[in-house]
C-alpha cells in the first residue's frame, strides 16, 4: 500500500492537513524501513513499536483537533466518527501490546501489522475524514427501502462520497444467486445483533471494478490483483459498513464481526449459510459488478 498525498485529501483547514500529511509521511518511512532495508526480525519489531508509539501520541492529537472541528462546525456525526476513533485506539493498543510481548516480529508479521493498522488510516484519512469536510453524515443520513431506484441512487451518492466518482451503479439481478465460478474476490462480512438477532450482509465485487476504483486511489502504483485488494481494503471496510448500516436498518444494533474474505469458497460459504431475504446484483457504468445480499429480516413481509 502507497500513501501517496494528493491534493484532494485537502480538508481546508490548514492545521488539520498539516497534521493528515505527517501521518502520510510517517507511513511511508516505515513501509520504507520494513520493505527497502530488509531488517532483521528484532529490528522489524523496533520499527513497529516506534511507528506505534508514534500513533498513540500524534494521531491522538490529530483526532482531538479533528473531534474539536466537528464541534466547532456542528457536524452532525460526531458522535459516530468519534467512535470509530475509539475502535482505532482500541486496536491499535491491542497490537501494541502483542508486540512487546514478542521477542522478533517475521516480514510477513510486519506487513499484516502495517496494512492493518495504516489501512485503517488511509481509509479513514481519505474518505471517512473527508465526509466531514464535506458536510455529508456518516452513514448517509435517509436510510432507504426495497425500492430500486432509491438503492441506486444511495449506493451511488455513498460511492461519491467515498471516492468522488460517478460510476452510476444499476440494479441488474434483484435475485441475485453467488455460486461457484463466480469473480468476486474482494469480499465482506459484516454481521450485527440486535437484541438476540444477528443479522449478516455479504457484499463483493469483481476484479474489475476493484481495478478500477484502485486506479483512482493509487493511479498505476499497483499491478496485481492481491496488491489492488490490500489497497482498497480500506475503502471496502468503510463503504460495506455504511452501506450494510443503510441497508438493514441497524439503529441500536451491535456491530459484532467485520472481516474480509478474499477465497471463492469461503465467500459462497458465508452467502449460503445466511440464506439471503434479499440479493441484488449491481454494475457499475461498464466498470465491472458488486453484490449485496443479506439475511435481515426487515425485507421478508
């Protein structure tokens, strides 16, 4: 993953984009110092723990500075991006702690460390941080019904959120079935409980729709499908939730699992095993499809 600055990061807010550029250039230098120099496994642990150290103090000044301007603005979901501040720390004191606990850390360790945690960041700093600066709520403020024209329509107004693009998705199966031979390979699990109900979204897309929204994130810096995925795992984990969150209604429901799955089989396992109330089918403007499916029981009348 390359933290590349644009200048569509930009917040407007000189002393915000000050602080949102360090974070990118502290990114860099530890991707640079794991991946160029090839560190022994104590030293890999050495880099991690700096780079954290550093988190643990810089970013949380960011997010205070970033917490007081969505006061200052009144920005209506403020309480909600706070609280995924509070996920960060959470994990990221939990990896924090694992790895002093660790004698040496192996590349392949690091590498899951950094895209993990800086995944996180450059989701957040680029799109999640960006609704913000745009006044658009998080979580897409209405949230939508079984009606195919209102899905399009939230589905691309959160795609354009995200990313500023227009790929003007269609409904094209509203009984859509995932099986084998299948392309989707940049899939999501999102599961809720609300009281003693849980409640699963399964949501993917093709190769090439993932090769396309990481051309627009990381331009050419990318050339395989797996580096495309680890690249745009943090617009995935942004846009799946929000949309799973439109999707279901989850008013006071808990978020109970998140995880990506990237193997055929085990995305057609988790799709079967939830039995979908309802599974559309979008394309996206010639640039390739994504699914939704879910097993909430708001679409069974």
């Amino acid at each position: 993953m390359d933290f590349k600055w644009s200048n569509r990061y930009l917040s407007g807010e000189e002393y915000l984009d000050c602080d949102r550029k360090k974070i990118f250039q502290m990114a860099n230098k530890v991707k640079d110092l794991l991946e160029t120099n090839f560190p022994s496994p104590d030293r890999r642990r050495d880099i991690i723990i700096e780079a954290l150290k550093f988190l643990k103090s810089f970013f949380l000044e960011y997010t205070r500075r970033e917490e007081n301007y969505m006061i200052e603005t009144e920005y209506s979901s403020y309480y909600l991006h706070k609280h995924l501040h509070s996920e960060f720390f959470t994990l990221l004191n939990t990896k924090f702690d694992e790895i002093l606990e660790a004698r040496e850390i192996s590349r392949k360790e690091s590498s899951e460390i950094f895209n993990v945690l800086f995944g996180w960041l450059f989701q957040h700093l680029t799109m999640t941080d960006m609704l913000i600066f745009r006044n658009i709520p998080l979580g897409g403020g209405k949230k939508i019904d079984l009606n195919k024209r209102d899905i399009e329509n939230t589905v691309n107004s959160l795609i354009t959120s995200f990313l500023n693009l227009d790929l003007n998705p269609k409904i094209v199966d509203e009984d859509y079935t995932l099986d084998s031979g299948s392309s989707f390979t940049n899939c999501t699990k999102i599961a809720y409980e609300d009281n003693e109900d849980k409640i699963c979204v399964v949501s993917g897309m093709e190769d090439t729709l993932l090769e396309h929204i990481g051309a627009v994130l990381l331009g050419d810096a990318t050339n395989s499908v797996l580096q495309l995925a680890t690249a745009v795992s943090g617009f995935s984990i942004g846009f799946w939730r929000i949309l799973a969150e439109n999707f279901i209604k989850t008013e006071g429901a808990a978020l109970v699992e998140h995880r990506l799955i990237f193997e055929e089989k085990d995305v057609i396992e988790e799709y079967r095993r939830m039995i979908p109330t309802v599974s559309l089918l979008f394309e996206c403007k010639g640039a390739g499809h994504f699914f939704v499916a879910t097993d909430s029981r708001y679409f069974i009348t």
